[in-house]
C-alpha cells in the first residue's frame, strides 16, 4: 500500500458548542513512530478516539490505510479497527477473562481458526511482552506493568499495521515505563508497525518518536522531529519542555474581590 | 406562566423522550444481534454466556423468588379470607390466589425481585466497564458491545422469567392450599382440583406474556443505565439506583397497559 498510514483532514470536534479540536491536519506514514504531545485538555485523547473510530468528527476526513473512516459505512469501519491495535490507558482488559481469554479474544471473534492455533498464537503474543507463564492468571493479580503488556499484546493479536497507544506510561515507575518504551521499541522493529503514541512524557517521548506533534487547545502548533521541536521558539513548546508553569491564580480576580470585601465592610 | 417553568417542563419532557428513543434504538439493536446469541445457529460463546446469564439471573433467583411467593400467597389467602369467611364463602379464597397469582401476583412479584436483583448488577456491570474503557475497547477490536454484553443477558432473561414468573404462581398457590388446609382443614388434594378448576389457559398466557415484556424492560433499562455512565465510580453507583427504581416504575406502568389491554379484550 501507498500513501500515509493515517491522513487527518481538516478535522474538526466540538463538545456542546465548545471546540476540542479545530481543523486538524496530520500526516502519519507508514512505519514511523509519531508521538502526540499535549498537555491535559489539549485534545489529545480526544484526537487518539477519532483516529481509532471511537468517534466521529463534525466535519473533516480521518483516512486510515486510505479508507476514510469519518464517512464509511459500519462494516467497512470494523474492516479498518482489525488493522489498528489500541492499548487504552487503563489497560482496559476484561476482568471477567483470564489474561489469556483477553488476547485470544479478538481471534476468537474474528478468525475460525482451531482452539490449538488460538492458544498457540496467545502464547506466542504474550511472549512477545514477556507475560508467557502469566496466561492463566486473572488481570486482577497482575501488576501495573504486567497488565498494560497484556494490553499490549491483546492489541497485537490481530496483527496490526497500526499500533496505538493511550498514556503508556502513566502511572508507572520509571524503570517499568522505560521498560514500555523499549517494548514499543522492539515491537515497531520486529513488525515495521505504524505506532501512534499519546503521552506527556517527556523522556518516553524523546526516546521512541520518529516525529512529534503537538496539540495546544485542539489545534496542531508544531509537527516535527525530535530536532525540530526541541529548537523551536513557540513559547507554547518551550514552556512545555521547559515545564514552566502556567499562572494559575488569577491576581486581578483577587484584589478585586478583596477591595470589593473591604469597602463592602467598611460601609 | 412564567417561561422558565415551562422551559423547565420542556426540557424534562424531552429527557424522557429522549431517554424512550434511546430504549427503542436499543431494543431494535439488541433483537437484530439476538439471533447470533441463539445455540446451534449463532455464535457459541455468546450462547455460553447466556447460560452463565440464565445461572445468575434465573437459578440464583428461586429461593428469593420462591419465599416472596409463599409470602404473598399466604397474605392474600389471609386477606381475603377474613373478609370472604363473613359472606361464607370461604371456596373463593381459593379463586382469589389462583387467579391472583396466575394473572398478576406471578409475573409482578417475579419482575420486581429480578429488577432489584439483576438490574442492577447489569446496570453496575456495564457501567464499570465504560468507566474501565473495556467498552471502547471492545468496539476497538471491532466487537459490538450490544451482541457481546446485552443479547446474552436479554435472551438470559427472556428465557428465565417465564420460569420464575411459573415457580412463583406455583408456591403462591401452593401457600394458598397450606392456607385453607390450616383454616378450614381441606385436604391439598381437594385444594388443587378447585385450583385447576378455575386456572384458565388464557390467565396462563397473559401472565407469560407480561413476563416477557417485564423481562425487556429490565435488561434494556439496566443495560441502558450501564452504557450512559459517563465519568467515575459514583456515576456506577447512581445508574444502578437509576436502574432499579426506573425499571420497576416502568414494570407496574407496563403491568397497567398489559392488564387494561386483556381486560377490554377479555369479553368475559
């Protein structure tokens, strides 16, 4: 296949009048790894459902392997969610199943293969991840870690070309968070994958992106490589890699609301 | 009128209607996946998880059932005779619970212990499970939450009512005959062929068929609770009060319509 892996169009979102995302434009080719940067409310998660299919834009196009996923009927849509493996924030596997169940899963529903090939191929996605003498355990007993590589390899067990990932390493410690971005890492080079990163990680960021973009109030400031982010001037981008701080109290608010209290009681 | 109450009457009506639309579209969407929950020619692991279903909902369910039952059916024998015994009409008691309960007591006592029991447990099961993303999730994977979730418990409970709604006329009528045979020393046998004497095929029937209806309102009001969940775990905790206390209001106002409906057109 030709073309981007993913291709933003003019995109636009709004929430009860309010825009999340304003005409966004994005290109993510094939076999790269693009790293959305944002800060909270940025839209960042909210861009990350449109391009999975959780959601639907006002307007724009959001093409995936060139199939416009904005306009598409909903059986074309579930042809294009098999090519793209999600791994939500909170790992999101089904408590109620086995780590196993939870990556044959997708299989199970999608494939007519024979029970022996399904634990075959769960076996070899959680060795992938290093979960291979977990399978039998409940998600509940894994830990933090554990569970976001089961959610990793449930998002593999289709054999995406596009692998997306929701804050890998939030709430983890650094030395498993790293532990994610080598996986990730290694993945996208045994696979050649096209990996979608949402994070606010700085460190993860600069060790797995091919290229990053940012998001600042639903619109794309800069999109670029390692090099070019980190040189560029916007005081939008250097205050966060800087991590300056926004002013939080509003002063002006403040001394008003004191005068007006003290003439008030004085009166 | 000032126009903010009548805004404010606007905007409730449209929550309901809203609220009624979205049942519906559920409703339609869940009957269209249904037929691949089904054994032998739908998909078997939805299958499986209707019988986990049908276990919970139904199975679990009998001795609460059962005991409510009994209770009632002593009640009404009770109740009734207190009255009836001054007229001398004491064989009538047995008329009363046995139409009672065929007819009402059956499917209404059912109803509402299922919607206390299970709906919310829907209700909280599928909203904890946006709040987890396990439902985008799914979605992601290409899975259609409604035929993964929903139809399994609907064909559960579709199935498993109409049994409950049949053990629960049973122990109430049964009480009703330990009633009479401790009040006025009729035998259980004699009891049961004045029993059978007035239980009519059609009582039967329209006591099944509210079952169903009662069934749907159940899983759909629980299960709509539970996808509408929108933020944390109080938002699960609430949907689950909603769930119940909309889905038994919406049993009695079905029950209402049902029963008007076969009494107009009962011509008896």
């Amino acid at each position: 296949m030709t073309g981007p892996a993913i291709s933003v169009r003019d995109v636009v979102v709004t929430y009860s009048g309010r825009r999340v995302l304003d005409g966004i434009n994005l290109d993510i080719s094939r076999g790269e790894t693009l790293v959305l940067l944002g800060g909270s409310g940025s839209g960042k998660s909210t861009l990350l459902r449109q391009i999975v299919g959780l959601e639907r834009p006002q307007s724009g196009q959001i093409r995936v392997n060139g199939v416009d996923i904005a306009q598409c009927p909903p059986g074309e849509l579930k042809k294009v969610r098999r090519s793209i493996g999600v791994a939500f924030q909170n790992s999101a596997l089904f408590n109620s199943m086995s780590v196993e169940d939870n990556i044959a899963l997708p299989l199970r529903e999608h494939t007519r293969l024979a029970e022996s090939t399904i634990r075959l191929m769960t076996w070899m996605k959680l060795a992938v991840v290093g979960l291979a003498e977990f399978g039998k355990l409940s998600p509940q007993a894994l830990s933090g870690g554990m569970k976001k590589r089961a959610a990793v390899a449930r998002a593999l067990s289709l054999d995406p070309d596009i692998l997306v990932f929701d804050e890998p390493s939030a709430g983890l410690d650094p030395i498993v968070a790293a532990e994610l971005d080598e996986l990730i890492l290694g993945l996208k080079r045994a696979f050649s994958m096209t990996v979608v990163v949402v994070t606010h990680e700085m460190a993860s960021a600069f060790r797995i992106a091919d290229r990053m973009a940012m998001l600042y109030k639903g619109s794309l400031i800069a999109v670029g490589t390692k090099e070019e982010l980190q040189s560029s001037p916007h005081p939008r981008i250097r205050q966060f890699f800087d991590r300056v701080p926004d002013q939080i109290a509003d002063t002006a608010a403040i001394d008003k609301y004191f005068k007006k209290y003290l003439e008030g009681s004085s009166a | 009128m000032s126009p903010s109450v009548v805004e404010r009457l606007g905007s409730a009506a449209m929550r309901h209607i809203e609220y009624i639309g979205g049942l519906a579209i559920q409703l339609q969407h869940a009957c269209a996946a249904l037929g691949r929950t089904l054994p032998l020619v739908g998909n078997r692991s939805r299958w499986r998880s209707a019988i986990q279903q049908m276990l919970t909902v139904g199975v679990d369910a009998f001795p609460m059932v059962g005991i409510m039952a009994v209770c009632a059916g002593f009640i009404l024998a009770m109740q009734g005779a207190s009255e009836l015994r001054r007229l001398g009409a004491m064989q009538f008691v047995i008329d009363l619970v046995t139409i009672g309960f065929t007819r009402e007591l059956g499917p209404l006592l059912t109803a509402i212990a299922v919607s206390g029991r299970s709906g919310s447990a829907f209700s909280a099961e599928i909203g904890s499970m946006v709040v987890t993303e396990e439902i985008d999730a799914l979605r992601t994977m290409g899975i259609d939450p409604v035929e993964f979730v929903l139809a399994p418990k609907y064909l559960a409970a579709l199935i498993v009512l109409p049994c409950l709604t049949i053990l629960s006329t049973t122990c109430g009528i049964l009480a009703g005959g330990a009633f009479m045979r401790l009040s006025t020393d009729m035998a259980l046998g004699v009891y049961l062929r004045y029993v059978v004497r007035s239980i009519v095929l059609r009582d039967v029937m329209t006591g099944l068929v509210k079952s169903l209806a009662f069934a749907t309102i159940i899983v759909h009001v629980g299960c709509l609770e539970g996808f509408r969940v929108r933020g944390g775990p109080d938002a699960v905790g609430r949907s689950a009060t909603a769930a119940v206390v909309k889905s038994t209001f919406l049993v009695i106002l079905a029950d209402v319509g049902f029963t008007a409906v076969f009494y107009l057109t009962g011509g008896k």
